[in-house]
C-alpha cells in the first residue's frame, strides 16, 4: 500500500446520498481475479449512458474534474456490498479521499486498507463544500486535518491504528502475523474448540 | 449480580474470541471460528498469500463454495455450463485451484450441497451459537440468527483471516431493537426487516451490531430469523443476531458439522448461556409493535424506502429522494399497486430458503402467473431444490408458468447473466432495490415471497392477503 501523509487537490463533488458500492462500480464488473484496471468501471452507470455515451451532467465527466483527487460524497456513501473492488476502482481512477459525513462500515474499513482516505466532516463544512465545487483542499493526515480556502482548519476523526498504518504505508497483515504466539496460545487454551 | 457485570450476547461472544485486547493505538486481535469464502471476492486475497508464500491457517475451520457468478440454467451436466462470459468461467476455474492448493473443502459443481453460502452454512450446522463468522459477503450477518457474531468484510481481510484466522477489529457499539406483540396473520420475516429498516434508516445501525428480540422475533423459525438478520446490513449495521433458543437448537441438530452425542449436550449447555444478561445495557434501543405490521413493499432505490403495500408512496423531500422515485417512475400519493409488474424473482440468501418457497408456492397453487409477467424461483441451495422437488413446489411453479432454476444468486445481483431489462419493474424478494442491482435501469421493488408470487398473479405490486 503506498502511504498517504499529505495530498493537496481540488475537489470534485457528487452531492448524492447513500452511494452504494453497487453504483461505485456494478456487479457484472466484479469478474475479476485481480485489482487492476477498475477505474474505467467506476460509477459506470452513473458515467455513461446505455449505448456508452458520456452522461454530460455528471461531474466526473467534466474534463475540468480529470485530475481532481478529493471526492465530496453525500452522506452514508459506500453502503451496501462488502466489494472491495470498490476503493480498487476509485483509487486506480486516481481518487485518494473521499469526504462525506458519514460512510458505511465495510466501505470505509476496505478504504482504510487500501490507503483511499475517508474522510468525516460536520454537516456545516459538507454543505459549505457540496456549495463550492473544486475548490482547492489540503490534508494533513499525519494531524487529521482538513484546511479549507481561506485557512478554516477542520479536524476528522480517524482511527490512530489506521492513520498510522495509511501514514507508514504499512499493510496490517504484517502486524497480525506478529501475533502468531498469541494466536497459537488463544487456540491452545480456550474451553472449546470451533 | 452487579449490573457492571451484566453482558449483551454480542459482548459476550466478542469477550470470547479476543486474543489481543484493544487499546487507544491498536484494534483488537479478533479470532474467527468459521470462514466462509465465494468465487468473487476472495481471488485477490489468494494472490496475496501466494506473493507472500503463505499457508492458509485453519483450512478445517474455512468452508468454501461458488454461487455467486454462476449459472442457473437447468443442466444435464455440469460440462455444459452455460457461464456467462470468460471472467466468470475464469473465476471459478481459480476457486477449483485455490481451494485445491490450499487444502480447503469446496462445495462446488458436483456437490450436493452446494448452494448461496449464507444458505448452506446454517444447512450443514456449520453455523452455531457463539461463534465469530465471516466472509467477503455482506450478507454474513444472516448466519447471526443462530446467536453468532457474524459479519461481511472486504477481500483484505479474507487475506487476514487466510493467513491468520484472526481480524483487527475495534468493538462496535450495541443496539438493542425489540418487535413486542405478535404478528397479524399475512406478514412476514420480510415484512418485519423491511419495516425496521424503513423506521431506523439505511445508515441507523452504522457502527452497530444489532440484537433483535421481543416475542415477535421468538415466535420465528430460523429461517425467519435468517430473513431478518441477513438485512441487517441494509440498515448499515456491522452485524445483527439473535439469542439462540429451543428453535435454534432443534434446527441444528443432527446437522452434517454439528457435534455428536456428549459433546452435543455441552454445546446445547454452553449455547443456553449465550443471552443478553438481564440488566445488560445496550448503547440504544428501538421498540416496534409487530401487531401494527403489514405486508411492506419499497418504493425507491435504497431498501430504507419502504412503505405498507396499501399505503401511499410519500412526497419527495429532497434532491436525492426526487432522484430516487424518478428512477422508479413512482407517483408519489399513490400506493404500489397502482404499478404494473415486469418480473418477478423469488430467491437469494434472504428468501431463498424452503419455507419461503413454500410461502410463493401456498399462494401459486392453481393460479397462473399473469400474462407479460416473467417469474423466476431460483432456490438458494441444491439442497432447498432437492427438498422443494420432493414436496413437488416446482410443478406448482412450473404450472402456473415460472420458471425453476439451478440454485445461486442469480437475479439478486444479476452477475450471472440473470438480469432484469431496463426499466421493468422487478417485484423481488432479494435485499438490495438499488439502481441498477439487477441490471442496467432495472427497477426494483422488495418484498417477501407471499406478496412477490401475489403480484406475478395479479400483474401489478400486490398485498398477498387478497389472495389466501
Ligand atoms: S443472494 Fe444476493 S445478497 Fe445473497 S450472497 Fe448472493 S448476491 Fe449476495
């Protein structure tokens, strides 16, 4: 996983809610062995029309949006199927941090794995955002902070564990395998065994 | 006993399975007792133990199957699988090989057993009270219904439990939901969820696991209680499950994986302890009255739009709700049956299992599927197929003009080949009414099994009621 310890971009919103990971990417593209190449499936069906034609009023379609890393989603985005194919696709399209006032458990766990940051912010500064499109945003992960134009600093929440990891660019498989005596003597003492 | 010392069942079997507690800079060590693995979201994490020379762990405690991508066309053998396309085919040659190098059971083509993994894992016992139970499926939560913690997680995690049999997980909070009363005659275990959903939100149990409980829930067989914990994440919950019981311990035993004779009774003993303690505080609840339910249909693009089957399809209140009825090419005012029906799909690990085929097939029997209404009953395990067979559900189904299908999760994610054409209405008892689910521009309507057969006989959204 490559680290993350600062990224400065403009933003690209998509003020809907509850963006399910079926939209993120559909399910007719999960037949896949690896994880590569998934950015052209991301939002398919919200990207182009039925016959491949560019949806013309979807934002990420405006070449102005290209190279936007910093996507504004509306709230709960990322529910539904535990895919994690979906993080795959919005990183290899070239996003790096979604901001949203809430996420779904798995979708945001996935992320976090991946080195795609969530990010949560109060209703106040998400409607501020969802109002001015492609502004200019940094982040500082290492102090899980978000400066707006204008120097508003803002605090996210994250999990120190996982912005340790996302800032060292560290995998966790790494660390669980340093558990193998605990695990061992876990298997070793319980009272039954599965 | 002190109320500090009062548990939940989820703390419970959390305390149970922690190896590594957490602290404010590491998650907890997490162990896993069953790992349940599909064709479509573990490949990757195959890939990964390879790179990395790594075994898998515990393959006795790891079950495999394929269900998702596969065919449901009747086949005479399994060589003339129809599979759509080569990415699906692909995958399921690596499931074979995977599961072959690494030394892991798969119930695959051939199999007797094979089926959707939410389906067979509580068929052979493998699913118990008070075990941890995972899988790159979303849908895990069902195997909750036994009083299991068990949750869907992304491919690197199939990775971590591969190589480890463990997760890094911090605790989720707890939410007690209790249906009181019993339910009115005509509504079901779906009804009961959809409802549920629709009072909590698509995102009220985030960050939650959810224990259901009330006598509306202890009246239920397992696979009601199934039905309702599967879709406990469409309310955005981590898990849902539900304190095993006589009913539990009747269905489990003499299941193929459960164990035998004495030490079949100390498992019953250390299951009757899996409750929540009396005083044990949950960090919210939420009380529905189960004598107030009705047949509940969706009406949007989230399962979290929901109303009774009679009742009016409400005013939209903002730009992401106008999009969602625009999808649906719903009026709002008027109640769902005022829609016509293209396709009606009775399956998935939601409603797929044999009492809810029974359910389609009670109100089936010598009535016909409308004319220009395509009906399709895919059971959710060769098993549940066998057993619908013998009590001869499929000549109800076929005669009244649906078609009977292989077992997998076909039209719920439409993977398959098993879609449903843009903008027809798809009266579905699956789980997920999202845009394009079940294939490009398909319109979705959720509901349980009595009220999808009811409107494939009638032509439109129905209240299954009208028909018994
Ligand atoms: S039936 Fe549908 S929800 Fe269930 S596992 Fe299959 S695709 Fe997922």
């Amino acid at each position: 996983m490559d680290s993350l310890t600062a990224l400065k971009s403009r933003t690209v919103v998509l003020p809907i809610r509850d963006i399910d990971t079926d939209q993120i990417i559909p399910a007719r593209f999960l037949t896949t062995t690896t994880r590569d190449g998934l950015g052209a499936a991301l939002f398919h069906d919200l990207r182009y029309d039925q016959d491949g034609g560019q949806r013309r009023d979807f934002p990420l379609n405006d070449p102005a949006n290209r190279d936007c890393a910093i996507l504004v989603a509306g709230n709960n985005f990322g529910c539904g199927s535990s895919r994690e194919h979906a993080p795959w696709a919005l990183l290899d399209y070239g996003i790096r941090a979604v901001i949203a006032t809430e996420f779904a458990d798995i979708f945001r766990n996935n992320s976090l794995k991946n080195g795609l940051l969530p990010i949560i912010v109060d209703a106040v500064t998400h409607a501020w955002l969802v109002a001015n499109p492609g502004v200019e945003l940094h982040v500082d992960v290492l102090a899980s902070q978000l400066t707006l134009p204008g120097g508003r600093v803002v605090d996210y929440p994250i999990d120190a564990f996982a912005r340790y990891c996302l800032t060292q660019g560290i995998d966790q498989l790494g660390y669980l395998r340093q558990q193998a005596d605990a695990i061992a003597k876990f298997e070793e003492a319980r009272p039954w065994k599965p | 006993m002190a109320v500090s010392d009062a548990k939940t069942l989820f703390e419970k079997v959390w305390a149970e399975h922690v190896v590594v507690p957490e602290t404010a800079d590491t998650p907890a060590v997490l162990y896993i007792d069953l790992h349940l693995i599909h064709e479509v979201t573990t490949p990757q994490a195959f890939a990964l133990l390879r790179e990395r020379r790594l075994a898998v762990r515990r393959p006795d405690l790891t079950l495999a199957t394929m269900d998702h991508s596969t065919p449901t066309t009747p086949v005479s053998s399994f060589r003339d699988l129809a599979v759509v396309g080569e990415g699906a085919a692909n995958q399921i040659r690596q499931m074979e090989e995977n599961c072959r190098e690494f030394g892991i059971e798969l119930y695959g083509f051939g199999s007797e057993q094979r089926g959707i993994v939410h389906v067979i894992g509580p068929e052979l016992g493998a699913s118990q009270p008070g075990k941890t139970i995972v899988c790159g499926d979303s849908h895990t939560s069902t195997h909750g219904a036994f009083g299991a913690l068990a949750f869907g997680i992304g491919t690197t995690e199939v990775g971590h439990v591969l190589a480890t049999q463990c997760l890094l997980q911090r605790k989720p909070k707890s939410l007690a939901v209790d249906v009181g009363g019993r339910l009115p005659a005509g509504v079901t275990a779906k009804d009961v969820i959809l409802a549920i959903i629709g009072r909590i939100g698509v995102d009220g149990g985030t960050g939650h696991v959810i224990e259901y409980r009330g006598e509306a829930i202890r009246a239920l067989d397992m696979e009601g209680r199934m039905t309702i914990c599967n879709m406990s994440i469409e309310a955005g919950a981590r898990a849902g499950l539900i304190g095993p019981d006589e009913t539990t311990f009747e269905y489990l035993a003499g299941r193929p994986r459960v164990p035998r004779a004495d030490a079949w009774d100390a498992a019953v003993r250390r299951w009757r302890a899996l409750c929540s303690d009396e005083d044990a505080r949950f960090d919210r609840t939420v009380s529905i009255d189960a004598t107030t339910l009705q047949p509940m249909v969706t009406f949007g693009t989230n399962p979290g739009m929901v109303v009774g089957v009679n009742d009016p399809v409400p005013e939209a209140h903002d730009a992401s709700f106008r999009k969602a009825l625009d999808y649906m090419k719903v009026t709002p005012g008027k109640p769902m049956s005022e829609n016509r029906v293209d396709v009606v799909f009775v399956g998935s690990c939601t409603n797929g299992r044999l009492s809810d085929l029974k359910e389609a097939a009670g109100i089936l029997a010598g009535r016909k599927v409308a004319d220009g209404v395509r009906m399709l009953v895919v059971p959710g395990s060769q098993q549940v197929k066998r057993r619908a067979e013998e009590l001869g559900l499929h000549r109800i189904f076929t005669e009244a003009g649906a078609e009977w299908r292989e077992s997998g999760c076909s039209m719920c994610l439409g993977m398959n080949g098993d879609t449903v054409a843009s903008g027809q209405l798809s009266v579905s008892t699956s789980n997920r009414n999202f845009e394009g689910r079940q294939g490009i521009g398909a319109r979705t309507v959720l509901a349980s099994p009595a009220t999808a057969a009811a409107s494939a006989v009638l032509g439109r959204v129905a209240d299954p009621r009208k028909l018994t």
